[in-house]
C-alpha cells in the first residue's frame, strides 16, 4: 500500500552485470516509489550512479515506470558519483527544503559529503532533491 493512496509506477530491474548493483539499487528505488508514488510519477529524468568499485548503475524514471540496470546512462540528466556508503548517507539525511537539514548530524554529514566532494554531483540542484526526494529513506 503506498502513503498517497495511489498506484506505484511500475520499478523493472533491466540489465545486469557481474558484480552490479542494480537489484540493491532497485529494492531502494522501489520502496521509495512505494512511499512517494505521486514524485516518482511526475519525474523525468535519467539518473547515472558512480559507486567506487562497482559498475554504474542506471536509473531511468519515464512515463511507463521505472527502470533500474547496471550500466551507463545514455543521456543522464544527473550524474551522482561517489561511494556506496556515501549514497547511503545521502538517502537517510533529514530533509529540509529538499537539502540535507543543517541542524541534524545526519544532514550536516551529508552536507558535507558534498562539501568535501566524497559526493560529485553532475546535473541541476533541482534534480538532485527530487531523485533524492523519491529515494529518501
């Protein structure tokens, strides 16, 4: 059942390499478009993710659902490089205003992921917070 009262976009796991990420990636993206339908529908967007030691993973939010595999983006309109723990830390920050809230130690430690650049952002802020609106834990 979703927090909005409304249908989920569908969350497909596509192409997979040895040693990828995707189905990971995809269990999160999949509870996220579970708990927030109504932001996942209403994204456009194509998400390239950067893991230090694992192969890219590619995240595409379209009008038919959602689609997760390993590899690269074709055209990413966000590029989020860094490590795994990085991205996790990211994903369970407090939000406020759609950033990390500077008065949680949460927020303030992903704030400074990107402030040290641990976490490289290629792509609008504007995107960012909404990915990370969708996929927030």
């Amino acid at each position: 059942m979703t927090t909005e009262g409304q249908d989920c976009p569908e969350v497909r796991l596509g192409a997979l390499r040895e040693g990828g990420l995707a189905p990971a990636i995809m269990a999160l993206v999949e509870r996220g478009v579970q708990n927030r339908p109504a932001q996942a529908r209403a994204l456009r967007l194509e998400v390239e993710l950067q893991l230090e030691s694992y192969p890219p993973v590619r995240i595409v939010f379209g009008d038919d659902g959602v689609l997760v595999e390993d590899g690269p983006a074709v055209a990413p309109g966000l590029r989020i490089s860094g490590s795994l723990p990085d991205l996790a830390a990211m994903m369970v920050a407090p939000m406020l205003g759609g950033v990390p809230s500077p008065i949680d130690p949460r927020g303030r430690a992903a704030i400074g992921l990107f402030a040290s650049r641990r976490v490289r952002i290629q792509g609008k802020l504007g995107l960012l917070r909404s990915f990370i609106g969708v996929i927030r834990l």
